[in-house]
C-alpha cells in the first residue's frame, strides 16, 4: 500500500482530504506544524487518527521557523510590494520541508497539500516537495476533488468526519507567529472597510490604552537578543511582541496584492510583533550601514522578497540572496527605544557601537569637524557632467542642431 | 557693476549676504519664492531692500511647485530611503529655475545661494544653476565667509542688519507645501526623542481628536482632483490636507540619513498632507497597473528619488524617468476612502474604473471564474527549472560528484 | 460556419493545421507575414487555398516591423542574458496584431498558430491575442494534436498536401530581417561545435574576404538613417547590412537560453545587420549620453528585454519602458565609423554635434582645462563614509566591541 | 623625520616625487608591487634608491592579484559599461594595501602616490588608504605640484633624475595580468582609429595566423584550473593565455567611458587572457545557474563593477556582493571549448556535471519527456494579468471611461 504524507491542519478540508486518500488507496500520515499560530494543536494529533490516518504527528516547529525563516524575513525587510512582510510564504517551505523528511523516514513514496488551484501556496508547497525530493509523487486532494462546499460537507457526514462549528466563518485564515492573514467574505470588496471580526491579534486603535509602552529592543548582529534588557530566544520575543503591541493596535494591514497565479487579491494581515522588528531593525541599519550599502540592499531585499512570495524558498538564488544578507549584518549591533501608542511603533531613539552617525560631522555647532572647503571641489566634479551637457546640448539647441 | 540674483528667505544669513555681496561689488537683486511655506512673505520684498538690494522680487511659485515638482513626487512614490518623500530637494531645482529665469531677464551675471558647506542644498543649487545657465557666475557667499555665529552677528550688528528674535531657535527649517524639515539642536542627539516643539504642521498622536475624519480622494490619470467630491487645484489640496491631516497628527517622520555629502545627518519631517496623497495614490495604483508594471515602477522610483535627491532635476535622466512615470499614469483613476485618526491614515477602501481587481477571479465563492486545473500545468513548467536543479545537484552530491 | 485566421508558414505544421481545423468545422482564413526573411512569399498565397484555406492574405509587414519592433530592439538593446538581442519575440506581437486585425475584419471568432507546447512562441502568440482581442478563441492545432512525425506526414499523405522536400533538415529556422534563428538535430548536444550548415546568413571567418570593408552609418535621434553618406530607409538598411556584414561572418552567435517554459536550450543565431547597428548605435550612446542615464539606462533595457522576450509586448509595462527609451534618444544624433572584417565589427571612430566627450576636460596635453584641485575636495566627500566606517569599525575591532 | 610609502613604478613621475618629497622633509620609501606587468622590476629596487629613496621594496603580488581581485573580476563579469572588466581599478586596491603594510611595518606616518588630479585612481587609492588606515597622511606629490611636463624634466635634470628615454611616447599605459590600458596622444580624438603602436599584447587581426588555436579550460567552482588538461595555478594560467590568445589577436577594446571625476575619456585596451576566461566562464554558468539566478547575478555584477571602479574596493557593500558571488559558483564545474581564431574566442562546446541543460527536455525528437499539456494551463495563468487588463481598459476605453 502506497503511503502519502500530508500537511494536516485539523480543519474541514483536511480532514476530508485524509479520508478521501484513503479510498484512493493511500495510508495517510498527518502531519501538522507548530509555527506560532499562538494555539494548543494537541487535539489535531488525535483527530486526525480519528478520521484515518495511520500515524500522525505534530511537530513543534517555532524556534527553527523563527530563526531560518523569520529572521531571514526580519534581516531582509521583506515587504512585499512594500505593504507586507509575507507570512504564509515563509511558513510553506518549512512545512514542506518537515514532510519531506517524514516521508523518507516513514518509506512513503507521496506527500500533500490541502491547497485549492487559485491560490500561491500550492506552488510553494510543490516547489518546494520537487526542490527537496523530485522523486516524491505529489497530490493536492482538494484542488483535484474540486466540489463545492455543499459537497464536501455531504462527503464529510457520510463518513462520520466532524464538522467544524466555524465552518460558517466567511474568512479563510492563516496564521503563525510573523503574522496571520485574512481572506474572504466581505473582504473579497475592495470598497469596503474591513470589519473588526477579520482581526484577532490587534484591538482597533479606538480601543487602545491611553497609555503608552516604551521598550528597548537590543540587536547582536542583526538579531534582537534582549528585550528591556531581557533576553529572549527569538520565537518567544516575536510572540512577546505580538503580545504586547497586539495591545496597542499595532500591525494591521489590508492590502490588494498581485498573486503568482496571475490574479489580484484582497488579504488583511495582522503583524504586531514583526512591525516592532523591522522597524525597529530598519533605524538601526539606518545608523550602522554604510551610504552605499545601505542604498543597494534594497535592491537584494526586494528580489529576496519576491522569490519567497513565488515559492521559491529552496533554490540557489535565495542562498546567494542570503548569503549578502547575512554578510551585512554584521555591524547591525545596538539598542532601539521604540513607543508603541494607538496603533504606532515609533521608534525614538538608536545606538550602537558601531553607528557611522558623527555628531561632531553632522553639528552645526561650533563642535563642526566637517571641511566645508571640499563641498566646493566636490560640486565641481559631481556637476561636471551636467555642465557639459548644458554647454554642448544647450548650445546646440541655440545653433539649430536640434 | 556686476549684478548678482540671490535666494533670499528674509533669514539672518541670506540679509547678512546682501550685504556682503555688496561689498565685494555686487548690485544684488533679492528674489524670494513662495512654495507654500504657509505664511506671508510680503514684509520680505520690502526687507530685501531695506538691507541692501537693488531690486527685490517675490514669486508666488505654488502651483509650479505643486504640479510638477509636488504631482512627480506623488506619482513616483520618491521616499528617500524609504522614509521621507523629499522635502527640500523638491523646490531646490525650482528656486534656482526662477533665479537663473530673472537673471536672464535682468542682465546679472551671476547667482547665489545662502548655503553653508555641508548640506545637500548647496550641490542642488549649484547643479541647477549649471545645467540651465553654465554662463552664470556662482557664488555661495555663506560658505565662503565661514563665520561663526558670534562673528555673522557681530558684522549685521555693525552694518544695523536686523538680527530676528527666533534667533536662538536651536531647530534648522526648510518648509514646503509639501512639507516640512528640521534639523539641529538636540535633534542631533539620535538616542534623544524629538522634542514636541521640533513639530509645526502636526500634533502628537496624544493631542489629535478622539473623533476620525473619513474622506475621499478622487483621482483622474494619478492627479487628486477631488476631495470629497469638491474640486481643487493641486496647490490647494495638499494645503487642505496639510491641515486636516496635520490636526489628526499625520505624517511626522524622523529619520538618518545619509546625505550627498558623505555624512549621515537626523532629520526631522512632516509631511500631512503628502502622507495622506502618497498612501492613497499608491493604494489606486494597487488595484489599477497590472502585475509586471507594479513590480518594476518601484525600481524606476528609487532611481528617480536618489537623483533628486542628488541635485540632479535639470538631468536628461530625470526627463527619461518622468517619461515613464507619465506613461504609467494612465488609468489610475479612481477614488480612495482614507481615515484619519490618532497619526493614521488608513485606506478603508477603494474603487476604480479601471480596477484589475476582479471580484470574479478573486473569490471563493460559487462565483469563481478562476480555472483551477490551469495550476497544474502553471505549477509543472514555473517549478521545472527548480526540479530539474534539484534532479541533476542533489544525484551530483550524492555522487560525490560535489 | 465559425471562421479562424491562423498565421500560415506555408510550411508541413501549418498546411496540415488548415485541413485539420477545416475537419473541426472551421474556414481557415490563412495568413503569412513578410518580415524579412528574404524569400519571395507569393507561392505560399496560393499553396494556402490549395491546401483548404478560404482565403489567403500576404502581407508586407517589413516596413512595420522595422520601425516598430527592430528599431525597440536596436535603441533598447535588448540583449537577452547578454547574448542575443532577440529575433523571434521581435516577430510574434507584430504577426499577433494582423491576425486579430484580420479576423476583426473578416468577421473571425478565432485565431490560430502552429506552435507546440514547449517554446516560448507559443505564450507570445496566446499573451498577444488576449492583450488584442480577449473575445477571440485561440487554437493551436500543433499542440493540439501531438502527433509524432510520422502520424503528421501520413495524415497529410492521405489528404494530398504536399509534403516539402526540405524535410529532412534537422534544424528548425524562423528568420526575420533582424535575425535567423536556428535549433534542434545536432544543436541539441551542448558540447558539438554547430556545423556550417547551420548557417545562411553568414560566412565563416574562414571564409571572409581579406579586405575589409569600412563603412560609416549616420543616426538621428538614435535611427540610423544613412549608410556611407546614401539615405535608407530602416528595413532596407538592415537588409543591405544582412548582406554586407553576412558577408564579412559578422553576427554569429551560439546560446544555451533559458526559455520562459522552464527548460535551457541551444540556439544559433545570426545578426549580421543587427549586430553592425547595436555595436554603432551603443558606441553613438558612449558618447552622447550623459553619465548617469548611462549607468541606468541598463537597468530599464534588461526588463524590456526580459518582457519582450517572455511574450508581454502588448503590457502597459513596455509602453511605459519604451517612453523612457524614446526620450532617451534626443540626442543620440552623429556617425559611426565601423570597420568589417574577419567576423568583426569594430568601431573606429565616433562623433555627433552632441558629444559630451570634451578633449580639453579629457586631454593631459597642455590645453588642460580639468580644474586638478577640485580633486582633492571631491575626493575627501567622496571617501568621507568610507572614512568614518573605518574609523568606526577598526577601533570598535580594536576595542573588542566585535 | 617623517616617513612616507610611495608607490613607484620607476617611471619619471614617482622618481621626480622622491626627490621632491624628500626636500619636503619626509624619508620616502619606495614600494613597487610586481601584478603582471610581464617585464623584470629588478633595476626599478635600485633605482629608487638611486635617486633618493632610504628603502626600497619590491613585491611579488601576482598571486594575491590572480586569486583575491583578478578572480573576483572573472566571476562577477565586472564588464564596466558593457566594455571592458577593470584593469587599473583591480590592482590599486592591493597596491594601497601593500603600501599600508610596509607603513604599519616601517613606522612610516604617510603613504603616497603619483596620480594627478583629474584620473580615478587618485580616488581608489586614497579611499582605500582611508579604509586600511584612517590615522595614515595621503600625500598626492604629482597633483600637488601641477607642473608642466617642460618644467618636471627641468627639476629632473636639475636633481640629476634620470630622464627615460620613452619620454615622448605619446601615450600613458597601465598594465597588469589581467590586461593593459592605454590612454592620450592620438587616442584623446575620438574619431581617430587607434594606430597599431597603441597595442602591445595582441596582434592585429590582419597578422593573426591562419590556423585556429582549440584550447579546453576547466573549471572547479568558477576557477580555472587546467588547460589542455595541465593544471595551472590562475595567475600563471592567465598569463599563459595572454600569450596564446594574444598571438590571435584577442581582446582588443577601445572604449569611450564615464570617469568617476565627471569626464568622458577614451581608453584602448587588451586583455587577451581575460577575454578569453570571461568568455568560457560565462558560457560554463549558462549551463549550470538556475534561471532565476542566472537572471538576478547580473544586476549584483552592476553594482560590483561600479563600486570596483569607483574605488570602494574596501567597502562592507564589496563583501557583501562578493558573498553572493562566491555562493552562486557552487555548482560552476565543467570544462569550455574555445577556439581562438582571428581575433575571436568563440565557444564551441561546454560540458559540466551539473549541466542544468537536459536533452531530453529540450529535444524535439521522440526522447521528448517534457509536458506539453502543461503549456495551456501555464498560458492561462502567465498571461492572467494582460488578460484582464485589456478587458477591462480596452472595454472603459470603448465606454468612454478615458
């Protein structure tokens, strides 16, 4: 009997989709991440032998998420289409990778996914699976079934599998600990305003304290270590986060995006903790990367971000990508004080040791180490080009040239 | 007797250089713009003469400024280091258009600046100059002089310049209807959170109303042309918004940055009514260009930003980039709804004849239009290159191959 | 009786497409484009009504293509992966719009071409359609019926089309007047030197003349508009260069691509023409364009090309690139004077009444007008972030700080 | 006494800056870096000292510039504006290092070298002495001094300097392993055909020799290792191929380029053995890089370049991009056939074990495995976006909607 590996998540669609590869003559292994969704998943270890799988595990995934995949997401400012920082793209690799590794030690010869035929996460998933093991088959049960809802809830009582009490929540919703995202319902309007039942990890800033949080966040080359001088490992400091600027209405975001499959969609994404990060990490980089450094990163940063948004998470291009991330954060050391108020995280204030910042070149005061002389000398090579073009091209407009 | 045309702003250093420039020999002619710093500049006219000036001009340049320096940093996204949408570098290029414009028309032969040596401005000034009229003499005489305060007051005092009361202001201003930027004083402190009277054209997040505004932005070709359906010239809008926006404490900004000059300097900005047109522009383009254009327009962005930034308006590659912007235009139209609330402006909504959005595509809902078997062949050929990488260089590692 | 335009070859795949879509009860309305490929196309008018087709259209489209499509190509440098400035992807946008103009026409509800599943031509036709005319079916009866070889030659055997006696040829050539493309037999062996035979526009350098030929092409506003002093217009300029520098073995080029479909293949390309006026027309560029849009400009044509090449033609993207190409080219006005030989095209000299090159900036003659002190200023600005990271950096080593 | 490190190369410039340092009250050591110039540096040691250097030092640097700098230019195809890959800018780095060095080791307060004021090597040493060494005085004797060459031979003469007897050579030339650069005399007009005596390392076309020379190089990693079979180390491998490539005439460039000091300059140079390895080397990734990565190396090699050649060898951005880099030549392995024929090097085979390039992927034969249904689905979803962009906007164009 052929053995399939599947990414289970305890929900309606997966459920079925382990009965459904059963009668397609497969012995299902659940297998179901935690990466943060911030909930117990001890049930879904039991639920899903209950609806058939022959062995099921639960893997607790958060602190190789948050140190390979959010960090990665955290040093290389990955917003995509500058509106977010991805979420699911970073989960998807990891998950593959898990179920890869499970299939080739429990003898399986398929691994899947639960993903229908409209979305990004199929590609990743199967990217993904081709990328770590071309020789595993691969199956998307519910893009391939294709029913409607009515019809997978009929096939679900039919076989005794239970139906979610959620199951009429508009919203489909995805969520670790960099961030959960939010699709459907009413939001599929562009026009209209997201209705506070789509959020879980923020309060509307109507209904943020009066009062302000004020933390330092203390960076060692790139990575944040200590919290109001706490240290945290990283996946507890982005829950802690997500925590505490969750409070104050801090990280929502609704925007339109150009999906890999060739649409526009609609997501509402909450990011608290990691909207703390990268802002906070964006100022320090801002005191401690040198002009030219700090004016092509994002250059790398946006590719980077582009080739997780399209699944692909395990091909050379991101190692190289990495591999320049990873050299430029060196220097990336130091404290930022940041306030979280009504839906803000504004940063305040920086240091490091290593800030090129140089009060005694930056003052105005009689401190003032800088050589003003020079600024003459540099005008008149930097304008040079653009002195000669004036005199060639605007005297040849004069004399009829052109 | 040679004839020079100088920047004034009415300030101590550019009265001081009136004088100045006399004294090596200059008739000086005073010109001042008006590019919506907000307050009357008529007394400056007469104070230009008063302390020296053979003619003194006052240009209302507002709307210039608006529609094609303002509207272009608008449709460009121009956030320099992906923090401020450029304040002083916008008007520069301007300033030293309508001087070299009043030169010709007055027969001087010579321009100047009131820049000191180590900011961007003076490079701004210079290029301009050179790229509309390299026959015009420059002279800076502020950097020249190289005085310290005491000495600058010292000389006004002998020549009964009037010194200004604000004069022990610790703050540095440059001001805009685009915005506002200060520097100096305890600014220059990075550890040091900006004290509240650095801020002009906003109140703290603490202050704003505990009621929200709600607006709508109407958009024809990537212009604002109506706010709540009521039309406005471009000039008028952005000074609309700057109040309406700047009394919920929208669009403060502190940033470091590195400057043209090779140093990193903090900077503090407020742009209200930017703010509120940038991110409502951006959210149009959002649902308006399609997938491959809203991908690159970015990279074309950065290089149109870093280039103003740099002085470099008068360049043939400004007008190339312009080009391009121009052309991406054309069907961002629409309307934009926007809250303004506590130091936010968040789109709740937005529509458009010429949304890309289809509802139809987007949805899973019975509704779906989308064909789902169409992954699996998108899937099989986007992922080949990754599978077949993945065949030949793991079976090579395995081989020993490497 | 719904009625289909298919681009006709005149070759086996699309004489047999016409009796085939004839069979799935469509009128075929045939349709060849004379790009310049250098043959007479009249017999194919007829073969077309011969093999089924109701009605046969050729048309002279040379002129359109050069203008429009080469001329893109040329003032773009479309070099794709560095190697070959695109030939086939120059063709297929423009025979897409005469299709759909054709059935526009004619009263068509569909369009059709000869393509198989696993080129990149088959995408730029479908693309192009759609981006045209989304209403219109598209067909494509090659990929349609997968036949192998032999099926296809029996099928037409029995149905009386005539079967070329070319057919034996291993190679598969489109050609155009900006290029030949050629693949397939022996090519496919990544490590075969490519044989003579698989060449047509070009001798071997072995067999090139011992005489160079010197020529010199004049450019106005980017369009090379005489060659040796005679006015051409641009298709026959390139045709008159086909043979001119074909017969020099100038052009050659053997590239293993990376097709959108996601498969690496080996082509051999020739370019006489093409390469004669991109070598010039950069060369013209070198000198005329000022630095910076220089150092971009690359940016933007590496897009295009990637655009082009995959098939988006018809994308707002490209219009908007294309403005930025177009303003580009003001001032690329002057002549080139290029010398052909021995599979060479080797610029000798250069000039244009725009040229930013100034001998007495350049000179280290006596005639210097290059201001050597400014040097010192620029370079003290210039190094001043490398200076200050060293100063940091270095003794925060020192100190142990990291 | 003050002590300075001179970089001197023997010529009349440094020798006369000996002298002339000395009567400025410094000890001047002498430092001459052998990088491949390809002639004996013996007499330059005495003759430093000859006229007036208190120590004298020559370094065997060839190595330490094949394999840290020359290597980096081979696989970052550092092709400056499209035309040649850095001669001078690769070795002035190591020279400021080595300078640096012996003034660590000597005690020495200064370092010094002999460019004048309008170059870029000006900038790249002084940059890079800031960056080794900030604490270090840079001293320019040559641009300091700014005399005419009538009034530098009368000092000479005056000091007893020897006076070369190539003194009214018209050109300026720098030379290293990796190729040679030659500038001024006839070369300053730019329509002029650079006469023969210009070049020195290759042959004419006209007098290469009528039988083709096939080599085979190997590469490990992106780093030739053998030819023909025989292991070399690189910097004698590139040498070796400078001899072999040079007697065919390859790798001749005359190029017009921007200058980081705001000038155009014409330079002529020769870079046999560079030629022919950047050709191989890119033929070998075009094989063995991924598409997506294939397609991003080159906007890294832009940026490389450009900072090489700017002088910010020593800058965090260099170490980050060379990371990249050195992270993409993996999988670079794999032998090049190149045939060296009249001034060309034209690649005739390429073979690698992690060839990405499947034959029977990419065949058009029966042994065909690639899916040609998955076409169809792929177009669908590739060209989703054009699709409805042209519904939409070609239906409100025909509504009237603009």
């Amino acid at each position: 009997m052929k053995k399939v590996v599947l990414a289970y998540s305890g929900g309606l669609d997966t459920s079925v989709a382990i009965q459904w590869l059963k009668e397609q003559g497969y012995a299902v292994v659940a297998c179901c991440l935690d990466v943060g969704e911030g909930k117990s998943l001890d049930h879904i270890q039991a639920k899903a032998l209950e609806v058939g799988a022959v062995e099921s595990y639960i893997i607790d995934a958060k602190d190789e998420f948050a140190d390979d995949y959010a960090l990665m997401s955290l040093q290389g400012h990955t917003w995509y289409e500058q509106k977010y920082p991805l979420v699911s793209a970073l989960s998807r690799p990891l998950i593959a990778k898990k179920l890869v590794e499970i299939a080739e030690e429990t003898g399986a010869t398929a691994v899947a996914h639960g993903c229908t035929g409209k979305g990004n996460d199929q590609v990743r998933f199967e990217v993904s699976f081709n990328a770590l093991n071309p020789d595993l088959e691969v199956l998307a049960p519910v893009r391939e079934w294709a029913w409607s809802r009515e019809e997978e809830i009929e096939y679900a009582k039919e076989r005794n599998i239970p139906i979610p009490i959620n199951l009429d929540s508009p919203f489909s919703i995805d969520q670790n600990l960099w961030g959960r995202a939010n699709e459907c319902g009413i939001l599929e309007d562009p026009w209209a305003t997201p209705p506070e039942d789509a959020y879980d990890l923020t309060v509307a800033v109507e209904d943020a304290p009066d009062t302000a949080d004020i933390i330092e966040i203390e960076f060692v080359e790139g990575v944040p270590t200590k919290l109001d001088g706490k240290e945290y490992k990283l996946s507890e400091m982005i829950l802690e986060l997500n925590t505490l600027a969750g409070k104050h209405g801090v990280g929502r975001i609704d925007h339109i995006e150009n999906r890999l499959v060739g649409i526009k969609s609609r997501e509402v994404y909450e990011i608290p903790g990691a909207h703390v990060l990268l802002t906070a990490h964006k100022e320090l980089e801002d005191i401690t990367l040198v002009k030219e450094l700090a004016h092509f990163k994002p250059v790398v940063e946006k590719q980077l971000t582009e080739l997780i948004y399209n699944g692909l998470w395990f091909s050379p291009l991101r190692e190289a990508l990495q591999a320049f991330i990873k050299e430029t954060q060196k220097f990336v050391n130091g404290t930022v004080r940041v306030k979280l108020f009504k839906g803000h995280a504004v940063v305040q204030g920086r240091k490091s040791p290593n800030s090129l910042y140089d009060e005694k070149l930056a003052t105005y005061t009689k401190d003032d180490e800088f050589n003003h002389n020079s600024a003459v000398g540099f005008i008149e090579l930097f304008g040079l080009p653009t002195k000669v073009n004036s005199i060639i091209n605007n005297n040849s407009k004069k004399d009829g040239v052109k």
